[in-house]
C-alpha cells in the first residue's frame, strides 16, 4: 500500500498516512493538533452543482434591489454596487473605500465563482492528462476566498437594515433573498469541496513523494511533500512541481513583515476608534457616530444580540488580533516553548474571524447608498470609516503573513 506524506501546515511536522484520505475522515497533527487533511464524503460533483448555483445567485442578487426604502412617498433602492458608487461621490479616501467595497463584495466573490466553477468542471470533464493546468487557477482560487465577504457583507446589510427600519420603511426585496440563498450556498460549497481533494485530482502527490531518507520540504500552498531541490538546480526547479510555487522552509520574511503591518494597525486603531465614521441626519438632527457610537446606538434601540455582534466583530476582534500577533512575534523573540498549542489554536481563530470585523464597513457603505433623502434623513461617511478599514486590512495581511511555524522552530529547545 503506497503511503501519503503530509506535513502540518502550523507546525510543520511531517506524517506518514497510509490510509489517510478515505472520505468523510479527518486527520490531526499528532504534534499541534491541528487539522491535517478532510476528503468530505460527498462527490465533487456536488460541489460542482453548488458553484453554478452560486453564479445564478450572484446574478439575481446584482440585478434585483436588496431592500426598498421609501419615506414620504419618495423611495430607493440599495443594489449591490450601490454602495461603492455612492462612495466613489465623495472623492478622495472615499472613493479608495469605494473600491475596497467593490473588492470584496463584487470583483473577488464573482473572480472566486468562476474560478471555482472552471476548476471543478474541467476535473469533471476535462482529458486527465490536462489535469495539471487547472493548478494555478485553484491556486489563485483558494489566495482569493478569504478577500471574497459576501457573507460579511451580507451581515453588514443586515445591521444596515435593522437600523434604516427604525426611521423609514423599509422592505427586503429579490436581491437581499439572492444573496441570503448565495451565502447558505457557499457555506455548504466550501464545506463540501475539500480543497486538498481537488488539489489531489490537479496531480497525485504520490508522484512527487520523496525517497526514504531524503531531505523533504512542503509546499505552503498546496501542502504537497517534494523532495527538497538541490541549491545549484535551474529556477524551474525551486518551485513546487504541483501548483509552482515556491518552495521555502519558511514563509520569507514573515515576522519582518507581520511586525511592519501590526504596528501599522495599531497606529490606526486609535483614528478608526475615535474618529466618527458617519454622519446621520435625521429630519433636521445632525448626529455623528463613532464604532462605539454605533454600538450604543444599536443598545439603546433595544437590539442588544445585533449590539453585541457589531462590539465583538469591530472593537474586541481587531484588538485581539494585534495583541495575540504582538505576542507571538515577542514569544518568538524569546524562543519561548510555552503555551505552543494554545498559541497555534488562538492564531487559527484570529485569522478565521477577522474578516467579520468588515461588518461596519459595509454597514456604512450601505447607509450611505439607500439613505438620501436630502436634508430629510441622509448618510455620509466620515474619515473613521476609512481609517477603521484600514485596520481591518492591515490585520488580516498581518495574520496572512505569519508563519506559525516559526513559532514552533523557536520554541523547539525550550523545555517549559
Ligand atoms: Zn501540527
Ligand atoms: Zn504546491
């Protein structure tokens, strides 16, 4: 029976499964803990099915408004884009969120769909032999998912919603059931695919096994174990023979890097906290808001579960996450071997969850574009807002480019 090597991507350690990928079983890291490999029980074909649904979603949820407001007769209408071309008005900074916006909700998910889509039937249907040449499209796939929100921005829609529904009428409308039906699908979708699965069909790492004894590296983005290349081979040949990446024992310039883009965060946390991020004029009443304004505005209408949310996604979280990334890299520092599972559990978590800290980001986006009623009840953005997005960024590159490895190789000599 051939075996199957796998090598953690957190702690790097290296494991021999012999009958490692039958479906519907997980693996974990006999060293961290840490999930190894899933093959999900259901055939890829479903997946498949879920993807284009998700491109007939995505279409219905573009054309079709997702919720009407009307006040005094006069009605608009919030359409996906309506958002970043509201903020695209402004000029400036605002047209800068204005793209992010764009980004995230519009250009990355639909990049992501037929990505996805392309990938999954070319396996399906494509000459075996071919199989290769989808690498770098999957590859491009799994860089764009966590940059893709339509989920976030589907919460963000609505907290944008529940508080328009206290002073004006406001309905959900086609697109807003589109794009609910969309983030229902891509849960499941993600959750059926497997993408080591589909990284397996792209070519059996099998192939590439290094021989007993031999000095092995893993690839950061496929997860394939390759024999390491000698130093004086061509260029063609540092690369992993699957999806062409690099291969590199560590991320390079990790901790240089997350430690330039925490500090940077924590700079503007300060701006993005106490700035107001927008303006709400409400017959006549000016009002201005800071994150924390917005949540205590949430409170005192009574919806504390949706207060609590936005508290949790836009303050506890970005914080969180630029104290825990300052710790690893001083941990580090130290050579420190304490609390290594605990370190390695805490930053999977930060870099599952701080996506949602976009949450008011979009909320504001989405006030701005449905909420003009002149001097009746309006929405502008304010600078917080662009400062506060900026952190959001900022953390997740910081977290995307730590190598929690690193944290094990420096802990390794400590006995504590
Ligand atoms: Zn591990
Ligand atoms: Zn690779």
């Amino acid at each position: 029976m051939s075996e199957t090597l796998l090598a953690c991507r957190d702690c790097g350690q290296l494991h021999r499964a012999a009958d490692a990928l039958l479906p519907g079983h997980r693996l974990a890291c006999v060293r961290c803990g840490s999930s190894l490999s899933r093959y999900p029980p259901i055939p890829l074909d479903a997946a498949l099915a879920l993807a284009a649904t998700m491109l007939i979603l995505f279409l219905l949820a573009n054309v079709y408004p997702i919720f009407v407001v009307s006040l005094e007769g006069r009605a608009g209408q919030d359409l996906l884009i309506s958002g970043p071309l509201r903020l695209s008005e402004y000029g400036g900074p605002f047209a800068g969120l204005g793209m992010l916006v764009a980004g995230l909700s519009f250009v990355v998910p639909i990049a992501w769909m037929c990505l996805v889509v392309s990938v999954l039937a070319g396996l399906r249907w494509g000459d075996r032999a071919l199989h290769a040449r989808f690498a770098p499209l999957w590859k491009t796939a799994l860089l764009l998912y966590p940059w893709g929100m339509l989920d976030v921005y589907l919460l963000g829609t609505y907290v944008a919603y529940t508080r328009l529904a206290q002073s004006v009428e406001t309905t959900v409308a086609t697109g807003g059931y589109a794009l609910g039906a969309l983030v229902l699908v891509q849960a499941l979708l993600v959750l059926t695919v497997g993408q080591q699965r589909v990284w397996d069909l792209i070519a059996d790492p099998r192939r590439f096994a290094p021989r007993p004894g031999e000095p092995w590296i893993a690839c950061e983005v496929c997860q394939l174990v390759a024999a390491v290349p000698a130093p004086d081979m061509p260029h063609a040949a540092q690369r992993c023979p699957r999806c062409a990446s690099r291969l590199e024992p560590r991320r390079r310039g990790s901790l240089a890097a997350t430690l330039a883009l925490t500090t940077a965060g924590t700079i503007l946390y300060l701006p993005a906290n106490l700035l107001p991020v927008m303006t709400l004029v409400r017959f006549g009443r000016v009002g201005t808001y800071t994150i924390l304004g917005g949540v205590e505005e949430l409170l005192l209408l009574g919806l504390w579960p949706l207060a609590l949310l936005v508290f949790f996604a836009s303050i506890v979280v970005p914080m969180a996450k630029l104290i825990s990334l300052a710790w690893f890299l001083h941990m580090i520092r130290r050579r420190s071997g304490r609390w290594l599972r605990q370190r390695t559990r805490l930053y999977r978590l930060i870099d599952f969850v701080g996506r949602w800290s976009n949450i008011d980001v979009f909320m504001v986006s989405i006030l701005a574009a449905s909420l003009q009623f002149g001097l009746l009840t309006a929405v502008d953005p304010e600078p917080g807002i662009v400062s506060f997005a900026a952190v959001v960024a900022l953390t997740m590159l910081a977290s995307t480019t730590f190598d929690p490895r690193l944290m094990w190789d420096a802990g390794e000599g400590d006995a504590a």
